[in-house]
C-alpha cells in the first residue's frame, strides 16, 4: 500500500453523526482533517432520531445493512465509555432491549435469528392497554442518547485535532479536471487529498452538479417527547412500525411518522402529534402520568433499496460519499465510518 503522506488533507462534508465518526476514522488513518458543516454539527436527523441501536425490524433489513449494523454493535458500548471519559458528556448507552408486538413476523424472525446467530425470544408480555400479548424479544437491543452522542463525538473529533468549522451555508461541488473542489457561500475555494460527501438527505444535491445522481431521498419524520416518572417503561417497545423509547431521566422518546413527499419540511403538524400520543397512551401503563414536552420533525436520507451508498466518484479521484443511512444513521456510523476509511485508502494506494 502507499504510505500516507504526513500533509494528507480530508475535507468531510456534513455533521452529523455519518460526518463525525468518518471525520474520526480518517484522523486515526493518518490524515489532517476539516469537517464543514452547513449549519449546527449534530442538528439534523442524527438529533431528530431516537437512537436505537438496531434495524427496526433486523430479519427484514438488507443483509449489507445488517453487517454494518452488527459491526457497529460490537463497538458501542466501550465507545460511549470512552466518549464519557474523555469528553465529560456520556451518551448514555443503554441495554434496553426490545419488545415486537407484531407477533405475525414470529417465523420470520426466527428464521432470521439463527441465520443471523441474534436472539429473538417469544414472550407473552403485559404492555399498557393492550394487557399480555404476544411478542418478540430481543435482549441484545441498546440504545443511545443521540443529541448527547453528537455532542460527546462533536468535542472527541476535535479533541482528535479535526477542525470542525459550522454554520457555513450552503457548500457547493465543482470539477477541477480530474479533482473536487469545494465552493462556500463566499466563493472561496476549499481544496483537499480527499473530500467525503456525508450530508445525509443533502448529499444528492451537493452531487447533482458534478453528473453524480445518487438515489438519496429525503423522508420526513415526526416524533414527540413525553415527560414521565424513570422506571414507568422499562424497554424498547416496537408495534406497528412505531415506538417508545424509555430514557434513564423518565423521558420517553414516540415516533415516527413516515412522510416521503414532504421534501425538507421540518414544519410540524399537530395532527401528528396526537396521533403518537395516542399511540402511546396504548403502550404506557392506563393513567400513566406523561406530559407532552417537545414536537419536532427531522429528515432521513432514503435510498431505493434501503443500503447506504458507500463509495468513490466514478471519475473524480478524490471525492467519496458515506451517505443514505435512512433511519439506522446511529445504528451504521461506526462501522460505515470503517467502510468510508478502507475505500478512501485503497484509492490512496491505487493512486500515482
């Protein structure tokens, strides 16, 4: 393999969690790193999500989303201790697990966990209003506090020596013969060994001007945050496509709407809001004491077959994209961050 040379410069494209840990992957390989954010580091889907640490449903994920996810698991939990210990700010990992009402998915899912080698249990579990039930459990499901996780990567990436800069507006790609180049709101010039689009649901149109038409939708999502007593839920509770998610604090995260032909609205709609709350009035114990504290909407980067492109520009050599994570942006970073690095260096070595 070429050595990396010591003056080799990454310029990464976005802040969200996808931005970061490939920020950090391409430190720890060796190269001086500038991360560019359009607005505040953290403040898009990798905020707007609930940070479970899985697919949803694992057995009907892509298997390729599923490796990365797996890959990604196993670094978890010594990764938030080191984030706590160096930075101050813990992202409080937790293993929640997580209970399925949709008992129809059993046989699949059992087919899939001794594919997979993942546990799914069936259980009768007593959950809200809707008394014992039958259910899938799976113990090994974690969760994070992802603006937490954000903050906590947003301080170590710097601690690393990345260079993080925000609130840059709208950044632009253009061709320079066989090379990108970043363009700013200012019309300055950013120029690096090697640039990586990681703006989520932005990326295709960062992409579009260089001839790059990339399957990358955005997806609206709507999600509410209920204040409650710690212990009133003690797991993950999935059912329908939707979910509760328990906090240490007693906050209980509800999501999510699915909305593919919102484009980037983030406006919210208080139909929404009630129909996630009654959502989890079912779930939560009858009379639980909750109030409605926080509404927001964020947006995912969808693609076609639900995979992240993962990749280098089929004609410019330095430019890479890590992007179309959809809904398990936190549950891949890790592993896609590794992915993105391995990609960027075998192009290093290949190149003259």
């Amino acid at each position: 393999m070429k050595k990396l040379m010591p003056s080799a410069t990454a310029l990464v494209l976005g802040g969200g969690v996808i931005g970061l840990f490939s920020a950090l992957a391409l430190r720890r390989a060796g190269f001086q790193v500038r991360l560019l954010e359009r607005g505040l580091i953290g403040r898009q889907a990798s905020w707007a999500g609930g940070g479970i640490l899985s697919p949803l449903y694992p057995w009907r994920a892509p298997e390729p989303v599923w490796q990365l996810a797996a890959d990604s698991l196993l670094v978890y939990p010594e990764l938030c201790r080191e984030l706590a210990e160096a930075t101050g700010v813990d992202p409080e990992w937790t293993a929640s697990g997580m209970a399925v009402f949709d008992a129809e998915q059993r046989a699949e899912a059992r087919q899939w966990s001794r594919r997979a080698g993942a546990a799914v249990e069936e259980r009768d579990l007593a959950q809200g209003a809707l008394g014992p039930a039958p259910a899938l459990w799976l113990p090994w499901v974690a969760q994070v506090r992802n603006p937490r996780l954000c903050r906590a990567l947003h301080l170590f990436v710097a601690q690393a020596g990345v260079r993080c800069e925000e609130q840059m507006g709208e950044l632009r790609l253009s061709g320079d013969g066989r090379q990108a180049i970043v363009l700013d709101t200012r019309g300055d010039r950013h120029d690096a060994d090697v640039i990586v689009v990681a703006a989520g649901a932005w990326s295709t149109g960062l992409l579009r001007g260089l001839g790059w038409e990339l399957p990358i939708q955005p997806v609206k999502g709507q999600m509410i945050l209920l204040r409650g007593a710690p212990g009133l839920l003690g797991n993950i509770v999935l059912m329908k496509g939707r979910y509760l998610i328990p906090r240490r604090d007693g906050r209980i995260l509800v999501g999510s709407t699915l909305e593919p032909d919102a484009g980037f609205d983030l406006q919210t709609d208080p139909a929404a809001a009630a129909d996630l709350r009654n959502f989890a009035a079912r779930l939560l114990p009858p009379g639980a004491p909750v109030e409605l504290e926080r509404h927001w909407a964020g947006i995912r980067p969808g693609t076609t077959d639900g995979c992240p492109i993962i990749a280098a520009h089929p004609l410019l050599d330095n430019l890479y994209i890590n992007a179309g994570h959809y809904r398990n942006g936190l549950t891949l970073a890790p592993a896609s961050a590794e992915r993105l690095r391995d990609a960027v260096l075998a192009g290093v070595a290949s190149s003259p």
